[in-house]
C-alpha cells in the first residue's frame, strides 16, 4: 500500500511527519533517485534515500520514549551541523530520535525524545488540549491584574491566547498551564504585559512530570506510557 513519504519516514524512527517535510523542502530526500514533492507517495518497492543513505522498512527499530530534563543554552534541533549546542548531540543516544516540539535555548525542563513519529502530531497539536506545566520567573514583582491577564488571554503573534490555569508562586514567580503551543508563548505574553521573562521551566507534558537531574534522561515507565496512550486515544490524527 502506498503512504506518503513524511509518514513513511516516520514510521521506520528516521524523523518526525514535520521535519520529513523539511528535508523534503531542501531537496535532501529522494525516491528512485529523484527529489520528490510533499505528498508524494511511496510503495513498498521503492528505493528511498535521505542525503543519500537508504532508509528501509527493515531498520525500524523498537519504539524509544524518552523524557529528557533540558538545560539552558541546549537548542532543541536535529540540524547537528548548524548549532554546535544541539540536543542530539547533547544526549548522544545509540539510536536515531528526535524531540516531540521544543523548547528555547533559554529556556529548561521536560521535553520529550522519540523514534516514534506517529505520537508527534497528537502531542503537538493545540486543538487537543493537552496540558502543559511550567514554572516562570520574572523581572519584576507581579499582581493580581497581571495573574487576570495571564489567565484570560493576551493578544499576540494577531490572535488571543486560550484561557489557562495561572497560579502565583512567588512575588516575581508564577506557574502557568498551557494547551497552546504559540511560539515563544509565555514570553511574548510577559512582554505584552509589560514584564521580561528570566526563566522558564517546563515541569509537566500531559501525564509526565519532570523528575530527573539537569541533562538527564529517562525512559518512560510502562504505566506512563499506558496512560499516555490513552489520553492520545481520542486526539485528532494526522492524514495518510
């Protein structure tokens, strides 16, 4: 049965659906030796290549899920040649994986690693809700209208934010949950209000808390994994 490249790549752990799609983009992927265009399908009998090495149904190795613990100035990319501090190289795991959306290089805490590029999408996409925990500090002290804002929704990048869970920590430290993921969003909300983020910390995707030292890793339990399945079961999918 013929699927389309992005998925095929993901299946077999190369890459995630978006980055295949990337590669795609640039002209390092090819099917039967020619650059192929988003979309394109594949068969079983097809010969595919990425920067010239063959990609094969026969390397798809078993499933790896990895909650990492991500320090400040790691950037979350697998173009290892363009940013030294990448987080593939960081890691330095035996198997080819990838980052379940990002975090900023300023920025530190839980993000997942995966070879499973079917989970990615059901994570990412906003319309599915799923939450996410972070600790923030700011440069100033904050107040009761700032905490309303926050939770309400603040305009930036042309839209409103969602209305989240916001809770006061601190006199410059807050918690924030969101189910968005805008770029730089907790930033430029900040910076709308009026104050300038000096650190970020992710604590919590979905089911799974941060619980490991800085530039640290490990595999999800069977029981989290279980029960993050089952929060995905009903997520919207992506298309074949």
């Amino acid at each position: 049965m013929a699927i389309r490249i992005n998925k095929y790549l993901s299946e077999v752990g190369y890459c995630s659906r978006r980055e295949a799609d990337r590669l795609i983009e640039e002209g390092k992927v090819t099917i039967n030796g020619k650059i192929p265009e988003i979309g394109t399908k594949v068969e079983e009998c097809d010969l595919v290549e990425v920067e010239g090495q063959r990609i094969e149904k026969s390397t798809k190795q078993k499933k790896v899920y990895l909650a990492f613990n991500k320090p400040f100035g790691i950037v979350c990319t697998t173009h290892r040649s363009v940013e030294p501090d990448n987080i593939i190289d960081f890691i330095k795991y035996p198997t080819r994986i990838f980052p379940i959306g990002r975090l900023d290089k300023p920025s530190e805490g839980l993000i997942f690693l995966t070879n499973d590029g079917d989970i990615v999408n059901k994570i990412l996409r906003a319309r599915n809700n799923h939450e996410k925990e972070y600790i923030v500090s700011v440069n100033r002290p904050i107040n009761r209208d700032f905490i309303q804002s926050m939770r309400n929704g603040v305009e930036i990048l042309d839209t409103i934010t969602k209305k989240c869970f916001v809770k006061q920590l601190g006199p410059k430290k807050f918690k924030i949950i969101l189910t968005q993921g805008l770029n730089r969003q907790i930033r430029r909300m900040c910076e709308t209000l009026g104050y300038r983020v000096q650190s970020l910390k992710r604590v919590r995707i979905m089911n799974i808390k941060l619980d490991v030292p800085t530039g640290k890793y490990r595999k999800f339990t069977k029981e989290e994994l279980l029960e993050l399945n089952g929060l995905l079961e009903n997520s919207s999918k992506t298309f074949d």
